[in-house]
C-alpha cells in the first residue's frame, strides 16, 4: 500500500491495484484461450472422423505436449535473455500461421494424422515459449502483494475462453464447417499477438552484464530449482499427476461419444462444464489460501483430481461424468492458481524463466508418454481404464508425497 496527503492534509492509504499493462495482458489471454477452446473441441472431433483407433488419437495429444519434453529447458534460458513481451507476441504469430495452414488443409480434405501431429508439435513448440514468458513476465507488471489476484484472474480468463466459451462454439463450428473452429482460433491468436505488443519490454538481462552461454543459463536454473526442496517435491508431484491427467484426456473424445453416447454438441457441452469448477477455483482459491495456507490448498487440490479420475472412469452417464469434470476443473486450478504464485515469489526475477522450465519440464515431460499410455490401455482394457487407473496412481503418489511436503515446508526458504 502507499499514502498520498489529502487537501485536508491528513493521510490516505491507496490500495495497490492492477494496472493497465495487466490488463492488456489479460484479455490478449482471454481472446486467444477462447480460440484455443473452439481448437481443442474440434482437433479430436477432426481426429475422429480420421480414425477412431485410441491409439492414433492419443498420438495427436501427445505430440502438443511433447515440445514441454524437449524444449523447456532452452525455452527458459531464451526467456530470461531476451526480452518476454516480445517472445510472447512472436510466438503467438507463428501459432496464428500453423492454425491458419491447417484451416486451409481441412477445407481441401487433405488433413490426416500425421498432420495433424505435426501441428500440435509446432502449435507445442511454441506455447512452450509462451507460457513460460507469459508467466516470467507477470511480477514485472503487478506489485508483489497482488501476484495471488493476478493468477486467479488470469486462471480464469484462461478456463473461461479454453472450457467455457470455446469448446461450445468450436463443436457447432465444426459441425456447420470442419475449418471453422481452426479459423476461429487463427483470429485469435493474431489478436492476442497485436495486444501483447504493445507491452512494454520486460526481461531480466541487466544492461552491461556479460551474457552467459544457453548451457550455462539452464544449468543455473537446474540448480536453483534442486536446491530448493519444496519447488522440487512439488514439481515431481505435478509430473506424476499430469502424466495421469493425459491418459484419461487423449481419450476423452472417445469416452464421451462412444460409451456415454454424446454427440458433437454434447462433447462440447462437457468440456465446457469444466469450466463452472475452473472459474470457481479462480474465484475462491486466493481466500482459501489465505485461509488455509498454500501447502493446505495444495494438498486439497491434489486429492479432489485424484478422486474425480476415478469417478470418471466409474461415471454411469453423461451428468455424473460433468460433475466430475467439473471438479477437475476447479481442483486444476487451485493447484495452478497456489504453485505459479509460490513460484513468482520465492524465485529471483532473474531466474524465474529458467527455474520455471525446469518446473515445467518436470511437471509437463511426461504428459505425451501419458497420452501415449492412455491410448494403449484403451486399447487394451476399454476406456474407462484409464480414468480408474489415474485415479488410483495419483491417489497411491499423494499419500506418498505429503510427508515430504511436511518436512520441504519446514526447510523452504524465499529465494
């Protein structure tokens, strides 16, 4: 807070408050998630009319989270040496480019799983970029007191657009024209990319200082993040979860219209359901962590997604299945509305783009192999098991992972 005098002479405190840079930030945020929404209804409803094997689908999955794999690291390191406003607008310009390319590919029918792999591996590549800038930048624009309310709004802008408003439209776009969703969400991208530049410059380079090497960068923030014991529990407990999230998601499509016989629409209705527990969590999830605290909220989190896996892999018909997938969403964003905050800060400014690669690199590596894995028990035991199997992994990795969250805790230090 500040104090400025009043006519009368007497002091006024003046709360901090979000500022315009912020705001610009959000709603080139919620423009393009909303295009990203209408993408992710209509990628597997497009991949369903090209196979219905669930394997094939879950390598369409996979290969959009693949790049978290392999390019996290570098992705930090260039996040931290460059300016991130700038990052962030160019890689929603080449996002723009590939949506627009497959638009054109499905108007002339010649799309097919192999490109539609290629372009979620391009489309990942560079959300990597993105995302780990769009969450660097961030303490650059807020004052540190209102870091909790700035990811809370952002995380839900981000589940309105992805699970509310544009899984709807992306379903009924597609079934009135396959290339419509993806030139709903070209647009969108584009629009985002002209809000974000007009950002100013953001990076964490000081002028004069020698610039290290790419290598030497991300062994800086592979240290940092090792050293720091409750980041490192966290992020190992993210990668177990989100690897289980990927075996029910890459099947989902399949789940939705062929064991609880939903339609086009239906699939979109219930992916937006998602986001009525999404918006709550945003809404409620600085208070509770207030409340509660941040490793209380957390663990919260952690075992309302383990139990909703289960209860969708056990769910006997569609409105069980979206009140599970709502609970999804609400406990998803808790968990990321608690860790991005821990995360900006406890790590240095100078660090945050390399420390959240290796974060994310952690917490997001094995999302294609769980993708991948989910297909194949699908395949294998039906598509229920995945969900049950989830359910039961990220049950068995809580237990496990409490104690050391307890002693982490004990040991956390700010930067």
């Amino acid at each position: 807070m500040t104090q400025t005098m009043t006519s009368r002479g007497t002091r006024r405190t003046r709360r901090p408050r979000l500022g315009a840079h912020y705001w610009r930030l959000w709603w080139a945020n919620a423009i393009s998630s909303t295009g990203d929404g209408a993408f992710v209804a209509a990628l597997p409803l497009l991949a369903v009319t090209i196979s219905r094997d669930p394997r094939l689908v879950a390598v369409v999955t996979a290969a959009g989270y693949l790049p978290w794999m392999l390019l996290s690291l570098p992705a930090g390191a260039l996040v931290d040496r460059y300016d991130r406003a700038t990052l962030m607008w160019r890689a929603q310009a080449v996002q723009a480019a590939v949506v627009a390319a497959v638009a054109v590919l499905v108007v002339f029918r010649t799309a097919n799983i192999a490109v539609l792999g290629l372009a979620g591996l391009l489309l990942g590549s560079a959300e990597v970029v993105f995302s780990n800038a769009a969450q660097a930048v961030l303490p650059a624009l807020v004052p540190p007191a209102l870091l909790a309310r700035a990811n809370g709004s952002q995380q839900v802008s981000l589940t309105v657009g992805e699970t509310f408003l544009g899984p709807p439209a992306g379903s009924l776009l597609f079934a009135a024209a396959a290339a419509l969703p993806f030139g709903l969400d070209a647009v969108s991208f584009a629009g985002s990319a002209a809000l974000l530049a007009r950002l100013p410059r953001s990076h964490a380079q000081e002028a004069g200082q020698p610039r290290a090497t790419i290598r030497s960068q991300i062994g800086e923030g592979l240290r940092w993040l090792f050293r720091h014991r409750l980041l490192r529990v966290v992020a190992v407990l993210l990668g177990i979860f989100n690897f289980a999230n990927q075996m029910g998601q890459a099947v989902l499509v399949l789940l939705a219209t062929q064991t609880l016989h939903v339609g086009t629409r239906g699939y979109g209705l219930l992916l937006a359901v998602t986001a009525v527990g999404s918006v709550v969590g945003g809404l409620v999830s600085p208070a509770v962590t207030r409340r509660l605290g941040m490793l209380p909220s957390l663990i919260i989190a952690g075992a309302v997604d383990a139990a909703v896996f289960a209860g969708l892999g056990l769910a006997p018909d569609p409105a069980v299945a979206a009140l599970m997938l709502a609970g999804q969403g609400f406990a998803v964003t808790m968990w990321n509305v608690v860790t991005v905050s821990l995360r900006q800060q406890v790590v240095p400014a100078h660090l945050l783009g390399r420390v959240n690669s290796v974060y994310r690199m952690l917490g997001w590596g094995l999302m294609p192999v769980g993708a991948l894995a989910g297909g194949f028990i699908a395949h294998a035991a039906g598509l229920r098991a995945p969900y049950i199997v989830a359910g039961v992994l990220c049950s068995l990795s809580l237990l496990v992972a409490v104690p050391f969250l307890l002693a982490a805790r004990q040991t956390a230090s700010p930067g």
